[in-house]
C-alpha cells in the first residue's frame, strides 16, 4: 500500500509542477453478479480498497453488473456500490440485455439509467449501453442513443476533452453499427473510448480513436480480484491495473493533446453493400428509419403492416406505401412480436400489461395487468391470444374482451418466444431450460423436455415447428432436436450442422430448415426416428448466430442475419435465388406477403418493404 500510495503522490506532484489539476478515477467491469459465488465478494473488496485509496474523485462500472439481469443480483451489486464513498456512474452489458427477465428495464429503475454524462476538470465523461437487446446477436447501439449523444456534444466546444465508456468494443465484430459511434465523436476532442468485455486488458482502434479495454473484476483463476485506475492530466490519460492488495501496474498511456486520428477516417469501415448489385431484381419499394430500435417482427392485416418499438409505440402503417396511420404509445419497450386478429392488435410490453390495440383506429380496447415484463411474442388461434411472460406465467386471452382463459403458472424462467399452436397443445420454450407443452383449452401440463444443459442452453428464442408427429426446435447448445408429439420424449438429436436458435418449415410440413452459426442455410427431412440432410447451401453471411426465423412461402425460403441481409433459396434445392442487405444490424424474421414482396423489420429502426420483380 506504501508504494501505491507513492506514485499516485509522485503523478499529482508532477501535475502541479507543471500548472495542472490532474485527477484520478476506478474503472470496474464485469462484475457478474450472482448470489453465492465469489464475485460477491471480488466487488466488496474492490469497493473497499477504492474508499482506502486518496485521490480517487469517481468510479465508472461499465458493464456485466451481473450473470443475468436479475432484479435481485442488479440490487444486491447496487447495495455494494453505494458503500463507494464517491460517486460512481454505471451502464449495463450484454448480460444485463441478453437475458433479462424485465427486457432490460429494471436496470433503469434500480440505477436510474443505462447511461450517463457528466464533466468532470473539463473533461466529458459519457457512457450508454451497447448491448443487443433480448437478442443473441451483435452489439447494438440503439439508434436513440446515437441521437442523444449527438445532441449532447452539440452543445459543448469542440476542443473540450470527451472520453466514452461502454461495455462492447466499438468495432467490427463487438457492435453493429460501431462506426456511427466513431463518426458522431471524432470531429469532436475525442481521447479515448473505455470498456471491458474481454475480461482483460487490451489497447484497440476504433478507426483511429483509441480503446482501452480493461480486466474484469472477477478474480478468475486467480486469488484476488482487481480493477483499473486512471490518472488524467493536461497531457496524458495512464491506465493502472489494481490488484487488491497488490501494487498498481502501468498496462498503457495516451496523450491528452495528440491528434490521432482525421475527422473523416477510413472508408472501409462502413458496411459493403455491393451484394445489392448482384441482384438487381430486389428493390426497396419503401423504407422508413424510424431512428428507434425495432426487436420485434412486422405483423400483417388486412392493407395495414404493425410495428412496436423500443420506445414503446405501435404503429399503424399503409401497406402499399409505408404511409403512417397512427401510434399508440405504451408504458415501455415492445420486445414480442404482436399477432392480430378479429380487428385487434394483441401484445405485451415491458411496462408488465397485455394490450389489445384497435387495428383500425389504434384505440385501447382492453388491457391486462401482470406482475412481470411481458416480452413473448403472440400467437392466435380461434379468437384466442397465446403469449408468455417474465411472472412465471403463461396466459390464454380472448381477444374481442381481453378476458383470461387460463393461466399457467408454473413456469421457472421468462418467455421470449412465439408460442406454436398445434393440435391440442400449445408448445413453447422459457429461459428456465424447458420446453413445454400445455393444453390449449385449460393449461394443463401435458409435458416438459430439458437438454439438461443448463439455463443458457435453454430452447428458449427457438420458435418450434412441427410435423410428422414432432416439434422440432434448435437452441444454443448447437443441436437440433425432434421430440415426439404426443409424449415429449426425445426422437432424435443432432449436432451435425452447428445449427443455433433459427428454425423453419415448409408449407408441405415435410422439410426442416435452419441456419448454421458459419455461413450456410441447411434442410432436413421431418420424416423418420432418424435426422436425414436434403441440402445445404452456402449463403456466405458469415459468423451468425441472430434468432431470426427461417419462413417458406411458395416454394421460396426466406431468412435475415445479424449483419442486414435478407436471403432466398429454393425450397427444394437450397439454390440461392437473391441476397439483399439492408443495413448492418439484426434482421428480425422476415414477413412474406407474397412470393414477390417481403416485409423486413431492424434494430437499427428500419422499416421496409422489399419487391421482387
């Protein structure tokens, strides 16, 4: 400690010496939260050591606060964190988005916010999330939060020192839309952009604007746990890595007046979108950036195409056109996928209530309370919603009155998925490590299956299909599975493709798709005890692991990527038709209206209607 305590002396001595106010600030990341584990401890003893520690002004926790976004581990990381004895300033990571029961809303209400912004001796602090909502994709930084840090730097000098935390890297491979980021700040006083993720300390360029990411403060294989401290003066930003008990090490130093990097910056940054050209028979017949993020897929009725948002609007809009109708504003985010029917828009939303929406006119009909954040998509069937929640339930709804018909209550984990109607059963997977199947009229347990693999290898973002007496489903653990109807007993299990949470049908009910995690779409027989391969083609989108779904509509399959490609195969070949990219962010599943016009939903806010000609 006698020596820590020297140089963080020595570095403000030589700050005064030369007219400067120098500070010092705690950078944790990757906390990871969760009851009974060791990371408990790790952060007591950080936050212990940080209040011993002179000179330390504030603490930036970027990120992975805990293993799954639970309110209970969000609150117990809080209570730690308010023993700091200076401020601390906190965003959220991608397992605060990825599997949070409440859709990433109560890390908002338990710290406030998932950003923040601040100056601090004429320095601008700003940090936002930068983790894919729900999803399992890439990082995304959500279009509304580009527009919020735009218009905060609006207001500032340009010549005033601005340096960004986020969880993710911003750059190719971390997050999506990296380069809007770097664009937005760069003709700014940029020095550097700090974050984590990794698990260990990293020097990055973000087209030339530095990345300092930063050790976790797990204690991994090691016996103690440690953070990151930095020391900012007029000319220079140092990074110390801080083991607890230990003496602090110096990992990397940037200047604080250097120019790195030009305003414009390199080109190749931005997304290649000369696969248009290729197939020039694809045309945008419309488009519209709503500039909001979108999680959820287009529904379809009548010459009206409905939207929810991450704001928590639906929207009307006009077919034909794109013409907007109307909006109808919820409490929060709209993750589901809504389903329509008999005139009425049936959905859920974070805000913990079920809405059915007029389709015509976007009037309240009726409305129903839950305890929970309702993100499932709905499915409906004879005038009746099926959809799941984050309250261990799932619900049958009328949808002319909104009245229950049943609750099933006993479920162990939150539900995302479109539940699938077949037969006398309702079929759906939860993040408790299930899949279940209900009785459509009462809601009696008929079955449930489990992977045994553990709640991260839950089939839970996999839409079931179902044919030949079997619902087949994909999940993370890289397998395809077909499980017997009537019994739910496990038919056959492959991991022969690498196949993960994408799935789809064919009209006949004869063929399975699914999309691998590396470049190819494949099809297999839903016939027989035993996994038989049709075709595979190599569509060439890359690394993939988005849980869009895979859809066939008149002899054309359709699937979309995490990185804005929609793509068209034959059914019954694999042949690739066309390829047309969007934009470079996930392509939630795709809506055919017909062989010759497809509707498309992103998270970066695009709404568009594609035409074939």
């Amino acid at each position: 400690m006698k020596h820590k305590l020297t140089l963080f002396l020595i570095i403000f001595q030589i700050g005064f010496m030369y007219g400067m106010e120098p500070f010092l600030f705690a950078l944790l990341t990757d906390l990871h939260i969760t009851q009974g584990t060791t990371a408990v401890e790790d952060l007591e003893n950080s936050v212990r050591q940080i209040n011993n520690t002179p000179k330390i002004e504030f603490v930036l926790v970027t990120g992975d606060i805990t293993e799954f976004g639970d309110r209970e581990s969000l609150e117990k990381a809080k209570s730690i964190l308010d023993k700091l004895s200076v401020p601390y300033y906190i965003t959220s990571g991608n397992h605060e988005t990825k599997w949070s029961s409440s859709g990433h809303t109560d890390f908002r209400q338990i710290f406030g916010d998932d950003k923040f912004r601040f100056e601090h001796k004429g320095v601008r602090f700003f940090g936002f999330n930068t983790g894919p909502v729900l999803r399992m994709a890439d990082g995304h930084v959500s279009p509304q939060d580009i527009t919020w840090l735009k218009n905060e730097l609006s207001t500032q000098e340009k010549s005033v020192p601005v340096i960004l935390a986020t969880h993710y890297p911003l750059q190719y491979g971390d997050v999506d839309n990296w380069y809007e980021l770097t664009d937005a700040v760069r003709a700014h006083n940029i020095r550097a952009i700090l974050g984590g993720h990794y698990h260990r300390n990293a020097i990055f360029a973000y087209d030339g604007i530095p990345g300092l990411i930063n050790r976790s403060n797990l204690r991994a294989k090691d016996d103690v746990g440690g953070y990151s401290v930095f020391s900012v003066t007029k000319d220079s930003l140092i990074v110390y890595e801080q083991t607890i008990g230990g003496e602090p090490k110096r990992w990397a130093g940037l200047s604080m007046t250097e120019k790195y990097f030009d305003e414009k910056g390199s080109d190749a940054k931005y997304p290649d979108f000369s696969v248009n050209k290729q197939f020039p028979q694809v045309k945008e017949k419309w488009l519209i950036k709503t500039e909001v993020g979108i999680y959820s897929s287009p529904v379809v009725w009548k010459n009206r195409v409905f939207v929810g948002d991450d704001l928590g609007y639906l929207t009307a809009y006009r077919s034909k056109n794109g013409k907007k109708l109307w909006s109808y504003r919820v409490g929060s985010r709209i993750i589901g996928t809504p389903a329509v029917a008999e005139g009425v828009v049936v959905f859920g939303s974070a805000d913990k209530n079920i809405y059915g929406i007029s389709a015509k006119n976007g009037t309240l009909l009726w409305e129903i309370s839950t305890r929970e954040a309702v993100l499932g998509a709905v499915s409906i069937e004879n005038g009746i919603a099926y959809l799941g929640g984050s309250d261990n339930s799932f619900r049958a709804i009328d949808v002319r009155t909104g009245k229950e018909r049943w609750i099933f209550d006993k479920l162990s984990g939150y539900v995302e998925t479109k539940p699938l109607i077949i037969n006398n059963k309702v079929v759906l997977g939860a993040w408790d490590t299930y899949l279940y199947a209900l009785d459509k009229n009462t809601g009696n347990l008929l079955w449930k299956w489990t992977n045994g693999k553990g709640r991260h290898y839950s089939p839970a973002s996999v839409w079931p299909v179902s044919a030949d007496g079997k619902i087949f489903i994909v999940d993370p653990e890289r397998a395809m599975t077909a499980i017997d109807l009537e019994s739910g007993e496990t038919v056959w299990s492959s991991k022969q493709s690498m196949v993960r949470e994408s799935i789809g049908i064919s009209e006949d009910g004869t063929r399975i798709y699914a999309k691998t995690m590396q470049d190819s779409v494949v099809c297999y027989s839903s016939q027989g005890d035993k996994p038989q391969k049709i075709w595979s083609c190599n569509v060439g989108y890359g690394y993939e692991h988005n849980p869009s779904m895979l859809v066939e509509t008149d002899g054309v399959v359709y699937g979309s990527t995490k990185n804005g490609l929609i793509f068209a195969l034959d059914a019954l070949t694999g042949r690739e038709i066309w390829k047309h990219k969007i934009g470079n962010s996930l392509v939630n599943t795709v809506v055919p209206i017909s062989k010759k016009q497809i509707l498309v939903t992103t998270a970066g806010g695009e709404i568009c209607q594609l035409k074939v000609l």
